[in-house]
C-alpha cells in the first residue's frame, strides 16, 4: 500500500530525535505564545517565525506545523478562560465554554476540547495522507488557465467568508494583487512599482507586512480598548468529563470532525468555517437547544473538532495545489519560502521526506499538544493573568527582531512600521486584511498563469470558460458571489460572521 | 437634499481609498508596456487589475451614498498610541546598527510601553530588563542570529 509506505517514511522523519523535539518546542511555543490574550494563530506564527531561520527546511516546517495547533489550542484555552477569542476559529467556543467554566467546569472544557482537537487531528491527517496523492496527480493535469480559475475561486470563497461587505472583501484582494506586483516581472525582468529601491526588486516582503497589520497595527488596537478580562480565577481542578459529558460530545466529535476536513479543503474554508459550520449544525441535532449559550458541551466539543480538524486538512490544497486557502496558510508559504521550498505539486515528487515527515509531524503534533496541555492547564491560565502593559512590548521586540532577521536588514523594519500605520487604517475603516494578505500570496501566480493562459490562446479570454474543468471553477465562484448577493444568506451570513 | 449624501462615511473613504491606490497604480502602469492580451508586457495586469480596483471603489462609495445606506460615522483615532507604537519601530530600526541589539532594545521598549495608558517607568524599566535579557539569551546566545549585540563604535 503506497499510503502506508508513504506514511512509514513520514513518521521515520519525523519520530527523528531531533524532529521530535522542535515538534515538542513547536507546540509548546505555539500554547505559550497562543494562550495570551490578543494573539492569534497568525501573530503567533508570525512571531516565531525568526525562531525557526536558522533550522533545516523540514525541522523549521515540522516546528511551524507544532506552532501553528499550539497556537490554535492555545487560542481556545484562552477562549474558555477569559471569553476572549484569540481568533474567529475560537469565537463559538466562547459561547459555551465560558460558560461551563463560569460554572465550574472550565477543566471540563479544556480536556473537551483537547481530546475533541486530537481525535480530529488523527482523522484529518489520515484525510491528508490519503488524498495528497489523487489530489497532485490530479494538480499535475492543471493547465494554466485551470490554475487561473481555481486561485480565483479560492479568493472569492476567501472573501465571501470574511467579515464586512463582500465588495470590500474583493477590494482588499485586487489592492493585495496590485501590492504582489512590485518589483522583477518575470516575463520581461523590468522593474514595477520599486522606484529605483533596491530592497523592492524582490517584491514586497510578506512578514513584514503581516507583522505590521496584524502585530504592530493589532497593539495599537488593542490598546483603545482598554477592556478588564474576565477572568475565571478559580483553580482548575476537575479536568475528567463524566460518563454523560462523554455520551454527549462523541457524536458531536464525530459530527464537527467529519464537517471539519471536508470544509478544511475548500479553498476559502478552514478552521472559521469549520468551527461556526459544526455549532449550528450541533445547535440543530440537539434535543435540547435551550442548553447552547448555556454550557452545553456538545458546544465545546463540536466546534473544537472542527475548527482543529478544518486547520489540518486546509494544509491539502496547499501541499498539493500550491493553492493557500486561508491567511495562516498564506503566512505558511511566507515560510516556507524563506527556507527555499515552494508549495505545490512539486513537494511531494521531489522532496518526499519533507512532505511525509511534515504530514506525521501533524500527527505527532497533535499526540503532544493532548499531553501538554492537560497537565499544563494551570500553567497557561496563570499567563492569562500577565497585565497587556507587559505582553505588549514583548510582542513588540520579538516581531521587531522577526522582521529584522528575513534579510539582516533594517529595511524591513520600516516597511512593517509603514503597514503598522496602513493596518490601522483599515481597522479605522474596518476592512478585512485577511483577504489583502491572499491576494498578495496569489497574485504573481495568478498573473502568471494568466499571461500563460492568454498566450496560448493567442490573446482569445473565452478559453477561460470553454475549457470545462476552469468553467466549472470559474462557474463556482460566480455562483458564490450571486448566493452572497441574496438577501436572505446576505443577512445569516451577517450575523454569523459579526464578532 | 434627499438624493445623493454621504450617509455611510466609513465605506465612503474605504471606497477612496481603493480608488487612490487605484489610479496610483494605474499612473505608474503606464510608464511600463502594456502589450497585447496575446503577449503581455509588464503594464498589462496592472492596468488591468487597478481598473477592477478602481471599478470596486465606485461602486463602494456610490453605495455609501444612496438612500439604502446605513448610517455609519468614522471612527474616531487615537493618532498618539499610534505615534508610540509606529516610532518605536522605526527609532529600533535606526538605532540597530549604531546602538547595538541591547540599545536599539531598550529604547523599543520604553517608546512602545509609553503608548499603553497604564504606563509607569518602574513597571517599563523592569519589563526592558527580563525583555533585553530574554532576547539575548533566545536569539543571540540559542539560536545565533546575526545580530549587532553591542554599539558599533566598540568593535
């Protein structure tokens, strides 16, 4: 079985002594830095990303892999404690997890949400494995208006499900397109958009960017609104669920885990999608919905699966297509791309051990998180209670010293000053930057292989939809924007997506 | 007065806002070839792109002005955490190299921790200390990045 050979040489990577312990420093990172109130997976991720510079390409991704579901868990643990979302995958989990704590039973919750987030990592990896070979043999067939129409369609998918109008959302992806193009064109190796600085031939550096939106710009946010968390201090210590806890969150763990990989593959979707997918669809399975928003731990359980589930499998259309279907994956190809390898079909024919051993990784990330943070539990709501006058300026010197170490360069420096100052004014006019990142990431290829497309077509844009598979790509997406457009999905949308 | 009037002032200006990097992108197209569709010369997509943006940013702010438009003001700005926050960046990337890490640290530091409300120089001071120590130990000594550690007069 070409599965289980594949993972074979997956998990010899991976269970290296070595690749274990930045597993384990990973995850445990990622919690440390995921639990703190303010920070989500993305600043998490972005500021321990100079931590992994000086490592091998398949440790610095295993170690961002542990990163990111630390960053992840962490970010639920803070959403039970203190009602306060690290990220929108962990908004729902707010909804009844600080509830159950408020009476009592936050260690309930936790370990809910830990064995929840396990059992779907385990599931999704095995989704992961098994579809990665279809699905680049499939990528392999891809022409380059096919690739055109599916990059589309993922930044449509991305903006339908971003918060705000969805012309805006679009606005911000054409803007993070036309940014994508400063720089080296690579057709005519003319300069665009650089004005003579030497330090833009190369394009607009990724990090510093998002360390500027979503680090620096993020602060002066936060520190508006100087908002008391509420915390619940009492000592956790019943961590077990009981035997009816556990009859009540399987089906919903099964029920978020399965909702979570399918919606984790779409381009667009992920873990948000995910976790808000599983709490509506648990909220209407259930026999007594007057429980949910009243501690009701198939609220828990169901979202947390998802949304870990949906974070997992959102690494498919990137390992096999190239395609990032969300912003942490877009970060991830920033990443990946400061340690020379570039997502696509190709990672998996010509670096096997990278691609397995990062897939395995997933699998052992997950085993650790479950054994960190159960016993830990105590250690990260202690964390919570460091004042944000002190956590600030932390954020402030590792992001500093992030943006630094890309090129050993202060110019990189002053470009995330420059879009601290831009990220605040899109907070002001409450426009989404997520969708500005993807298109960043997307735009060279989609320009690339539009130019592609156009010359093998001799100049004619109808083979766009004559070809079958990119009309029907393209046929989505219009579908899509027509679906958000009616009033009625316009308004539940609204209201699941506000914060 | 009932017809067109600026009723949503937040998508309004984010309405402009996709039109001024709409036609800035779009003047300075124009200085590179266009081509033809069938061979595209490096001005081609961005003109293309920056006419769908500026296409956006119409449509945005003519819905920010007709009837069916929500009542929205802009928000109000607080220009001085930015100030704080924003200079510090730049002062640490412009005392980096004359200062050293532990410098350029301190004074990062100290800019940034002015912007929180709850500012006091003891609660900063001591902050600057576990911080400056901490980076030393994670980034210099742990993980070797080449950094500057100490002013470059001393080397």
């Amino acid at each position: 079985m070409d599965l289980f050979h594949n993972l074979a040489i997956g998990f010899a990577t991976a269970a290296q002594p070595a690749n274990l312990l930045y597993a384990f420093l990973g995850c445990l990172l990622g919690t440390l830095i995921g639990v703190l109130p303010g920070l989500g997976p993305l600043a998490t991720i972005a500021m321990l990303l100079p931590i992994t510079y000086a490592l091998q390409p398949d440790a610095a991704l295993i170690m961002l892999a542990g990163i990111y579901y630390g960053a992840q868990y962490g970010g639920s643990t803070t959403a039970i404690v203190v009602n306060l979302p690290g990220e929108s995958s962990s908004v729902v989990t707010t909804i009844d997890g600080y509830q159950m704590a408020k009476q009592g039973r936050a260690g309930v919750a936790l370990a809910t949400a830990a064995i929840g987030s396990f059992f779907a990592g385990c599931v999704a990896t095995l989704a992961l494995a098994a579809l990665a070979g279809p699905l680049t043999a499939t990528a392999l067939l891809f022409g380059p208006k096919e690739f055109f129409a599916l990059m589309i369609l993922g930044l449509i998918l991305a903006s339908v499900l971003s918060s705000g109008p969805f012309i805006e959302g679009i606005g911000m992806v054409v803007l993070g397109m036309l940014l994508s193009l400063v720089g080296t064109d690579l057709n005519s190796g003319s300069q665009r958009f650089a004005f003579g600085i030497p330090q833009l031939f190369d394009g607009l550096d990724f990090v510093p960017l998002a360390m500027g939106i979503f680090g620096f710009a993020e602060i002066v946010k936060n520190l508006e609104q100087d908002d008391k968390l509420s915390l619940v201090t009492q000592k956790i210590t019943n961590l077990f669920p009981t035997r009816d806890d556990f009859r009540r969150m399987v089906p919903a763990m099964l029920r978020g885990t399965a909702l979570g990989t399918l919606l984790g593959v779409l381009p667009g979707g992920g873990a948000v999608l995910s976790s808000f997918a599983s709490y509506t669809l648990e909220k209407k399975l259930s026999r007594h919905p007057e429980q949910f928003g009243k501690g009701a731990i198939e609220g828990v359980a169901g979202p947390e699966s998802a949304n870990n589930a949906g974070a997992q499998t959102s690494f498919i259309p990137l390992l096999t297509l190239g395609v990032p279907s969300n912003v942490v994956m877009a970060l991830m190809v920033g990443a990946m791309n400061i340690h020379n390898i570039h997502p696509g079909p190709e990672v998996m024919t010509k670096n096997p051990t990278l691609f397995w051993g990062l897939i395995a990784s997933m699998w052992v990330g997950n085993l650790m998180l479950l054994i960190l943070n159960l016993p830990l539990v105590g250690l990260w709501v202690k964390l919570l209670t460091i004042p944000y006058r002190y956590l600030f300026p932390a954020i402030m010197v590792f992001c500093s010293i992030g943006v630094y170490s890309i090129n050993s360069g202060t110019f990189e420096v002053y470009e995330a000053a420059l879009f601290c100052v831009f990220g605040y004014v899109l907070i002001k006019l409450q426009l989404p930057a997520a969708p500005l990142l993807l298109g960043l990431v997307l735009g060279p290829a989609i320009e690339e292989n539009f130019r592609r497309a156009m010359v093998l077509s001799r100049g004619d844009a109808t083979v766009l939809l004559t070809s079958p598979l990119s009309a029907s790509l393209l046929a989505a997406a219009a579908i899509a924007i027509v679906l958000i457009m009616l009033p009625t999905i316009r308004a539940r949308r609204e209201e699941a997506l506000q914060e | 007065m009932k017809g067109l009037a600026i009723r949503n002032h937040r998508a309004f200006a984010s309405g402009a806002l996709f039109l001024a990097f709409a036609i800035f992108f779009f003047v300075t197209a124009l200085q590179y070839p266009a081509g033809t569709a069938a061979k595209m010369g490096p001005g081609y997509f961005p003109r293309l792109l920056a006419i769908v943006l500026a296409a956006i940013g119409l449509v945005v702010m003519f819905g920010a002005m007709t009837p069916a438009a929500g009542r929205e003001a802009l928000r109000k700005w607080d220009f001085k955490g930015l100030a704080w926050i924003t200079g510090s960046v730049i002062l640490f990337g412009a005392l980096l190299f004359p200062l050293g890490l532990v410098g350029a640290l301190f004074v990062l530091i100290m800019v940034s921790s002015r912007a929180s409300p709850e500012f006091t120089w003891a609660g900063a001071l001591a902050n600057a200390a576990v911080l400056i120590v901490l980076c030393l130990a994670v980034f210099v000594y742990g993980l070797g990045l080449p950094l500057p550690v100490w002013p470059s007069l001393l080397n």
